[in-house]
C-alpha cells in the first residue's frame, strides 16, 4: 500500500479551515479529518464539567470511545461509536467545553493515537490546531493560516446562519478570542505554525483566494 499523503490545516477558529479543508478534500479526492470535531464530540459525550473529573475517571470515560473515518472528501463522515457526529457538536458552547478537555494531557493523547491511527492507513486533509506541529509532523504540506479575530468572528457568524443557529457577532467575538487564548498559551500542543509550515494571513483574501494558493502549493510540494 503507497504511504498515506497528508496535508495538514492548522489555525484559530472561524479562520475557514473546515470550509478549505473540505474543498481541498473534494479537489485532491482524498478524506477529511476534522479534529476539533473529535474534541467537541469527546465533550459532548462526556459533558460539561468533565474537565473537573478526577484523571482516572476521564482515562476510563476516553476507554469507551472510539473514533472512526469513512468516506472521502467533503462527503467524509467522522464516527464516534460507529454513529456519525451531528451538528450538536457545532455549538460555541460545546467548542469552549472541547478547549477545555483539549488542555487535559490525557485527553490529548488519546485523541493523538486515535489521529494518527486514522492518518496511517488514509490520505488526508488533517484540520486542527497542533496537527503540523504534533500529530503529523512528517506531513509534506503543512499550512497555517490566521486572520484578524473580528473577521474570524464574523465569518464563523455567517456559517452559524447558514446551519440555521443564528449568534450574536458580539458575543462570538469575546467567546472566539477567549477560546483563541486558551488555544494558543496552553502548555500541552498550543495554537502555532510548524516550524517549516507555510503561514497565510487570510484577512483581506477571499475563500477561493486562499484555495488557489493551497492548491498551487500543494502541486509545487508534490511535484
Ligand atoms: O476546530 P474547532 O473549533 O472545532 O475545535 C474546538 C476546540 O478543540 C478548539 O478550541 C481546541 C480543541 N482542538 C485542539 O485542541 N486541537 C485540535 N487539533 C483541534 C481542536
């Protein structure tokens, strides 16, 4: 079997990564692995204040869960459990609980090997935040990309309406930034480019914009 290429899409939230991801997925016709996704749904299955729990009780609650990907690009479907994740998880609400776990080592490290599990076997768009720097170092085409916090705010704005959970800009802004800080000065795997990784500041570009760049990219690394 030829080695599994991986892509890797690191950033702050609402920065488009899913959004790009999907679309690289779809382009290169390879899967899509959402990590955050994983963080959300582990919070989401272990509830709120379980970041609080004692350590064995969150090892042995991480026991019972196991993460599965089928599919390919945009039509990838991410599993926990065999059932499918839900847009339950898409939530402000359920991303800070998932930055939350996200701080726990054990948590990481569970959801590390559950990654890299996926990511032998499969090629991948990989979208997290530590997934040039910790899960898939190796990876060929490692990209970062930022843009100022009110612009993240209001993109991730418009993609709540879109799913039909309308927010308010304010209160995204000061819960996106709180989330970002957490992210980012966090001990274990924070928010940050790969050394080697390709950094694009996304702000003033549109969606199809920062697309061309990582697809020009991509066939410069792999040619
Ligand atoms: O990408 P997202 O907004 O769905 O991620 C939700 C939270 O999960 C994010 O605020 C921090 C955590 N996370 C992480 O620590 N490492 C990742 N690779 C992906 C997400």
């Amino acid at each position: 079997m030829a080695t599994p290429f991986i892509i890797t899409l690191d950033g702050p939230a609402g920065v488009g990564k899913s959004t790009l991801a999907k679309r690289l997925a779809d382009h290169f016709e390879i899967a899509y692995l959402d990590t955050g996704a994983m963080f959300r749904a582990t919070a989401w299955k272990l509830g709120e204040g379980s970041w609080d729990w004692d350590i064995e009780k969150i090892e042995g609650a991480l026991k019972e869960l196991s993460f599965t990907l089928t599919g390919s690009g945009s039509d990838s479907v991410l599993s926990l459990n065999d059932v499918p994740l839900t847009s339950d998880i898409r939530t402000e609400t359920v991303a800070m609980w998932g930055s939350n776990l996200a701080m726990i080592p054990a948590v990481r490290t569970y959801l590390k090997i559950a990654q890299r599990e996926i990511g032998k076997t499969t090629s991948l768009i990989a979208e997290g935040r530590d997934m040039g720097t910790v899960i898939f170092p190796q990876a060929p085409c490692k990209f970062f990309l930022d843009a100022a916090l009110e612009e993240r705010a209001r993109r991730r704005f418009e993609q709540l309406e879109e799913m039909g959970k309308p927010a308010d800009i304010n209160d995204l802004i000061e819960q996106i930034g709180t989330r970002d800080d957490k992210d980012r000065n966090r001990k274990e795997a924070p928010l940050k480019p790969a050394d080697d990784g390709i950094i694009i500041d996304t702000t003033n570009l549109d969606i199809d914009g920062v697309f061309d760049r990582l697809v020009a990219e991509v066939k410069k690394i792999s040619s």
